[in-house]
C-alpha cells in the first residue's frame, strides 16, 4: 500500500464552530489519507509549529469568523519562513469570493465553500500532490479552481 | 539517514527522520531513555493526562516528546488522529515534541515502527518519552515491547478494566492511574480496583489525579521514577522478545515465497518454521 498522506486540518481564528471541519476530516480519513486534527482556537504558530511536528504534506485551514483574511496568509508566510514552503495549504468555511485572489496570491492554493463535496476535496489533494510546485512557498500561480 | 539537523535541534529534521522510520527505514539506538507507556480505554482521560505530564517534565526544564498512537481505518486505510486536541502545550512549548502515529497495516494497539521511532527520539537527545496508545485487550500490550514503565488509566464510571477482559495485564502495569479524582466516585472506583488487586502478589501503586484541575500530578510524576529504579519484569522482557519475534518474521526476506508455498500446500507449518530459520 502507498505511504498516506498526513494532512493537518486546522482551525485558526476565534469562532468555535468546528463541524465543517470535522465532516472533512472525516472525509480525508475515508480516502486513505492520516488527518491530524487540532482543534479550536490555534494561532498561526501553533499550527505552523503542527505542521512541523507531524511532518505534514498538506494543511487544510477553516474559518467561519472572518479571520481568513489576516489569519490564512499569516500562516503562509510563517510556513516560508520556517522551511516548509513545500506544505500545500486548503481553506473552507466561509470566504466572500472577492476575498479569494489574495488568498491566491498568498500561497492557499484551494478554496472550499460550504457544501464542497468531498470529492472535489479529493481531486484537489490528488492533483496537488502530484505536482511539484503546489506548495504555499512555491513561485508558481497556479490554484484549484478558477 | 542524516540525523544531524535534528541533533543541533531543529524540529523539521527530527520530524522528516521519524517519518523515514515510519515508513520503514529500519533504525536502533544505544541511547538510553525513560519511556513511559500510557494506556487505558477510550475516554479515560489518556491525552489530558499526557498533557499534563508534559507539561510537569518541562517545567523542571526537561524535554519530553510524546508519540499518540491511534488505529488506521482497517478499510480506507486512513486515520483520524485527534489527540492534539488535548495536548496545546505541546504546541506551545519547545521543551515539548509531539507527534501521532497511525498503526498503519499492523494489527496491534502499537506498530512495530514505534521501537524505530524511539529510538530516533533517543539519538536526538529526546530522553524522556511518553507513548499514548489506546487499549484494545491483548493487542495493548504490545506497548511493554517498547516503554519502560506502563501506565494503565481508569475514570469514574467507565467500568474498570482490571475486572474483566485484562486478565494478565497486572503482569505488565507499573502504576494505575485514576484519572477525574474532580469526579464523583473517583474514591469507589480506586477502591475497588485496589481490592482487585489484593488478591494478587504483584503489588501496584492506584494513584488518583485530575488531568482537568492538576491535582496529583506531581506524586505521579515522583511515582514514575521511582517504578522506573524499579527494572523491567519477565513478563515485560517476554513481551519485548515476542515483539521483536514478530517483526523478525514480518521482515523475513522469503517470507513470501514461503506463504507461497503454504498456500498451495507444498509444505506444512513445520516445514516453514524450519524454512524460516534457514534450515529447510
Ligand atoms: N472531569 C474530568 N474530565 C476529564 C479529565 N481528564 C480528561 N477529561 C475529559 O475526558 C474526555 C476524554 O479525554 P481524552 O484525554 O481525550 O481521553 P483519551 O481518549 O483517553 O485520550 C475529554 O472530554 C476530557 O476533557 C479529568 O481529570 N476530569
Ligand atoms: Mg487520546
């Protein structure tokens, strides 16, 4: 059997609403995948520090508070800056699509609204991970989605 | 593999070896360490308890790095792995390293690859090691393979499991733990499981705490230590044998070809365990 991939899903911000964020990673675990679940309510460090740990290839970030704005790209740049630029980063929740682009732009290379299958989830990790310029460091624009 | 990174302290390096251990670069260690395993029903408290724990070892300045081992979905192969959830020190603190295991195809509570694990964990100056592992009858005691101390953990009102199903697992545990002391008939369950254990002859310290308001946690962090001084008990080495049995024959480079054979009946049992040991 191929080596699963281990994916964070991690909650940042302060809204303590973690339901979508359960379904996916339940969603992840199905598919084949180890999932690491953090919990409510971590800053970036703490996620970032998460990801380093677990030795992750993936991070999935939710947020339904707004926070995606400051908080997603804070997570980026803090992965850059700690060597893990290759970790390819998702987000869920509730994010305006006007808000998107600089997320993009960021480093998140996916974005998924409420009532995303898992499915689509799916084919987003298993495109990413066959490429080699999917991670949040990586010079490439490419994204999920249009 | 280059351990050196993770030597000078760097986390990533720490991180990327034990995933080529686990993912089955064969690795050992003459480091010595003190591994505590930590086992007991889901519920019982098991992840709060490491975290606190951990968080007394690093009060003292120690570093500690804990290994939360949960099982992989036998049919998607994935796993869903949420002891973190409990554990916030552990992102917290640099004294602190975490990081959970699947158990991946193996069958037992904890994975072959975990002695591998430690022992990296060991080599890179990670002496005091914590395994959590869910205790699941006799596959639990896999854990006695790899910790020096072992931990069984029981909570009001979760049934306790020195009475039914773990016969035998008193020859292993070092110290039982009554987790949420801060619950009501936490008193009634330590003393029935300390009448439990008065019919045997192994002596066991029952030690109440409370993993939510920290109560008791130092007597179980001295409590440790002292069990520590105290060795490692036949059955405890017959466990280690058997594990390290095991993962010999898991590895065995015909084992292939004799299960081959087995299946279409060209030889017996008794023939593949003489094939085994290379005496065909
Ligand atoms: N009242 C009380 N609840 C606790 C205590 N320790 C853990 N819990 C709760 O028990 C539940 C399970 O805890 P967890 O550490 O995840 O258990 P595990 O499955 O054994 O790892 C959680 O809801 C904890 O908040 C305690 O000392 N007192
Ligand atoms: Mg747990």
């Amino acid at each position: 059997m191929a080596t699963p991939l281990r994916i964070v899903i991690a909650k940042p911000g302060l809204d303590g609403h973690d339901r979508g964020a359960k379904v996916v990673a339940r969603a992840l675990r199905d598919a084949g995948h180890e999932v690491i679940y953090t919990g409510l309510r971590r800053t970036p460090e703490q996620i970032v520090r998460t990801v380093i740990d677990e030795d992750a290839q993936f991070l999935g970030l939710s947020s339904l508070s707004g926070a995606h704005a400051h908080l997603f790209p804070r997570v980026c740049k803090l992965l850059q800056e700690s060597d893990v630029g290759h970790v390819i980063v998702f987000g869920g929740g509730i994010i305006p699509t006007a808000d998107r682009p600089a997320l993009f732009e960021a480093g998140i290379k996916a974005i998924f609204g409420p009532g995303t299958s898992s499915n689509q989830i799916n084919d987003f990790i298993s495109t990413a991970a066959a490429k080699d310029d999917a991670g949040c460091g990586a010079e490439s624009d490419w994204h999920w989605g249009d | 593999m280059d351990l050196d990174k993770a030597r000078e302290g760097s986390r990533l390096g720490l991180s990327q070896a034990l995933s080529l251990v686990e993912n089955g670069l064969p690795f050992s260690t003459e480091e010595e360490g003190d591994v505590i395993g930590i086992t007991g029903a889901p519920g019982v408290g098991k992840s709060c308890l490491v975290d606190q724990l951990a968080q007394a070892y690093a009060r003292n300045g120690e570093k500690v790095a804990i290994l939360a081992v949960d099982p992989s979905s036998p049919i998607s192969g994935g796993a869903l792995l949420g002891d973190r959830l409990r554990m916030e020190s552990a992102d917290l603190d640099d004294l602190i390293y975490m990081r959970s295991v699947a158990t991946r195809g193996e069958s037992g509570a904890v994975p072959s690859v975990v002695a591998d694990m430690v022992a990296v964990l060991k080599e890179c100056g990670w002496k005091r090691i914590i395994i959590e592992t869910v205790g699941s009858g006799q596959a639990e005691f896999r854990i006695a393979a790899v910790a020096d101390t072992i931990m069984l953990v029981e909570a009001p009102g979760m049934g306790d499991a020195i009475q039914s199903e773990k016969a035998g697992i008193v020859e292993l545990v070092d110290i039982i733990v009554v987790n949420k002391s801060d619950l009501k008939g936490a008193d009634e369950t330590a003393a029935n499981i300390n009448s439990a254990l008065s019919a045997g002859s192994k002596s066991i310290p029952v030690m109440q705490v409370s993993s939510h308001t920290g109560d008791g946690i130092t007597y179980l962090v001295q409590a440790i230590d002292e069990v520590a001084d105290s060795g490692i008990s036949r059955a405890q080495w017959q466990e280690r044998l058997a594990s390290q049995w095991m993962r010999k024959m898991s590895h065995h480079p015909n084992l292939d070809s004799i299960l081959d054979k087995l299946e279409s009946s060209q030889i017996s049992i008794k023939e593949a365990i003489l094939l085994m040991e290379g005496k065909e």
